[in-house]
C-alpha cells in the first residue's frame, strides 16, 4: 500500500477531494438500495454495496492507470478514440430500443460480463478532448467559420445528433460544455452566437420530426415537454411524482438530518441511489450535510482552475477545463433537481450515486486532470510544444 501510495503523482488536493466523496458515497448508496431490495425486489443490500464498492475500485484503477499517461498523449488518443465513439453512438441507437424489456436506448451491453455501457457518457469526455485539441491547434491562426466546420462543428454536431433522441439533457448539457470550452479557447463569438442559433434550429426540426412521426423516437419529445412542463407549474402537486417525493425528502431533513440510514422517502422516491441521491443525502444529513458536500464539489472546481492555470500548455489548460467543468456542472445539476431549481433531467451525482458507466468516465475524466497536473520535468521540457504531432507518429515514438 506505500509502495502505491508513493506513486500516486498530480494534485493531492484534488486526490483527497475524490478519495472523500468516494467514500461518503457508500452511506447514501447503502442507505438508499433497501428501495431496490425492498419495493422493488432487486438483490440484497449487501450486494447493492459489494457491486458499488467494486464499481468505485475499478474507478480509482482508471485514474490511477489514466493519471500516468502524459497529457499530450490525449491529442492523438482523441482523433483515434473519435471514430470509435461514433460507431459505438452509432450501435447503441440501432440495437433497438429495450433490453430485456427495459430502455436500453442508452446503453450497449458488453458479452461474456453481461455489464451495460452508457455510450454518451464516453463520447461527451472523448468530444471535449477532441474540441480541446483543435483549439489548441488554431491558438495562434485567424480562423474562418467556414474553416472550422468540417474539423470543429462536423463531428461536434454528429455525436450530439446521435445523443439527442434517447438522452436530452447530456446531449444539451455537451453542447454547452462545447460551446464554454470555445469561448475560453478563444474561438470568435460572433460565430458561437451563430453556432446556438443553428443548435436551436435543429433542436426544433427534430421535435417537428419526432411530432409528426412519433413512431420514429416513441415518448421521448413527449416525456421533455412533460418534464418543462411541470416545472413550470409548480402547483401542480401531482405533475410530477419524483420532484414531490425529492422535496419532501428535503424538507424533512431539516438542518441536521434525521440520520445515517434513516431515511423515509428512499422507499418512495424513484431512483433514489442514483438520480435522486442528493435528497436522500439532505433528508439523512440535513442542510448542513447538504452544504459540505456542496462545498467539496466547490473545492474540486477550484482546484481544476488552479490545475488548469499552472499548466504550461495551451492544450494542457484547455484539457483540463474541457473534462473537469463537466462534473462540477453535472453535481449542481444534479442537486438544482433535487430541490426544483431544474427540471427534472436525469443526471446522476458524479462520485456519489450508483451505476457503473457514469462512476467510471468520471474516473476517467478526473485522471486526465491528474495527469495534466503532474510535476514532471521530462514531461515539461520535452513535450511542451507537441502541440501538431502527429498522434500516430506521438505513440510509434513511445513504443
């Protein structure tokens, strides 16, 4: 265990941060899986937590093995992974629409482990390397529109349109991310403004297409508008089960909770270890352990800034901001849900809840900032101006 620990390279604080809410996560998780074992009659308790525990150390080997590649190697890496997450968003929406009677609109499963993979959750880690690149590589160029639709808005356009119909709020909540990483990198406003626009549009065609044909991507629109739509009339007590059983959660938490496993909504709020787990968390620990967990995701976005500001690379900055921004503002996303500041959207609270797919690019994610974030001279000196390398020519080099 020293010998590991004494290997563990990158920002300490953003390790600790991790390691706490990884840990936290499992009082919640347990607490919250008696609404699987008993309402729904899914496994045991016990087991909801074995599979949790092992989903979180397969996590931490991702940022472990992640944390110890150097961070130029993700420029390549994302041109040769780009293809692949298009053919997987690709697969994913041509297997049909359930698996074993469930919605698996979303997801692909892998053979032999019978395990389930979200796609979107690698596309969206895969797209911001990809836009972090290639704003990289104009850093110092007068960019044309017209020059940047085929390399930049091309492929950004195509994973989201293959996100949209099955998964909205990634899909809208990749397209911001995008859009903030463009505007930080540098790229011209007056063509992002043009960007939203043409989003907008499209946005609109498909919930014409989707109206009009509403065999092509049955519930769907009709499930978006239904979610706006009870946000919108909040006195509506019975618009929407979920957000009424997450608000009674919240105010019987009070300010110090009810207790660790004392929960009384988790046996009647939906998705309560995985979507609806912060209100689970203030119902248990109140508004006071509602506030720390707030504060250590607030303490992770300053540390990705920190991270990103000492690094000496334009791609490095970038890099950093590109995949940590995302779990920061999937976590507020997340807890505004909880408490009805958002609609409702189905996002999970990175770290926290369960599920495999989600746990791990977030891994994934925080190890390419780790990386980004190590002391390495030979990485610094050596590799500083790799900027236009060529990814093939990048890892014949290294082998």
């Amino acid at each position: 265990m020293l010998k590991f620990l004494k290997n563990i390279e990158g920002d300490k604080a953003i390790w600790a941060v991790v390691a706490l809410l990884a840990l936290f996560s499992f009082l919640p998780v347990y607490s919250a899986s008696s609404n699987l074992v008993y309402v729904v009659g899914n496994g045991t308790t016990g087991g909801h937590l074995v599979k949790h525990a092992f989903l979180l150390f397969l996590g931490f080997g991702i940022i472990y093995g992640v944390h110890k590649i150097p961070v130029h190697f993700f420029k390549g890496l994302s041109l040769i992974a780009m293809p692949i997450v298009l053919v997987l968003l690709i697969f994913t929406m041509a297997q049909g629409t359930t698996i074993d009677g469930a919605n698996a609109s979303r997801w692909i499963r892998i053979p032999l482990v019978g395990f389930t993979f979200q796609t979107s959750n690698l596309a969206a880690v895969v797209l911001m390397i990809y836009v972090a690149r290639y704003l990289t590589k104009i850093k110092d160029s007068e960019i044309t529109f017209q020059e940047s639709i085929l390399p930049l808005w091309f492929p950004v356009f195509l994973v989201i349109i293959l996100i949209l119909p099955a998964n909205f709020s990634t899909a809208a909540i990749m397209f911001s991310m995008v859009l903030l990483l463009c505007f930080l990198g540098g790229y011209p406003i007056k063509y992002l403004i043009g960007i939203i626009g043409t989003g907008i549009l499209c946005l609109t065609l498909f919930v014409l297409t989707a109206k009009a044909a509403p065999d092509l991507f049955p519930n769907r629109v009709d499930t978006w508008i239904s979610r706006v739509e009870n946000f919108a009339n909040p006195e509506d007590t019975e618009a929407d089960y979920q957000i009424e059983r997450a608000k009674i959660a919240v105010a019987s938490g009070g300010v110090f909770g009810k207790g660790a496993g004392k929960s009384v909504q988790k046996n009647f709020l939906p998705q309560s270890s995985s979507d609806f787990i912060y209100a689970i968390i203030v119902e248990e620990y109140g508004l006071l352990g509602g506030f720390v967990l707030m504060f250590f995701y607030m303490l992770l976005l300053f540390r990705i800034v920190v991270v990103a500001n000492a690094n000496r690379t334009i791609f490095g900055k970038l890099l950093v901001l590109g995949v940590g921004l995302p779990i920061v503002f999937q976590a507020m996303i997340n807890m505004a849900v909880a408490v009805e500041l958002f609609p409702v959207t189905g996002q999970t609270l990175p770290l926290i809840s369960s599920g495999g797919t989600s746990s791990w690019m977030t891994c994934l994610a925080i190890g390419i900032i780790l990386s980004a974030s190590r002391k390495s001279e030979e990485i610094e000196e050596n590799h500083i101006e790799m900027d236009d390398t060529n990814p093939l020519e990048i890892l014949s080099g290294q082998l």
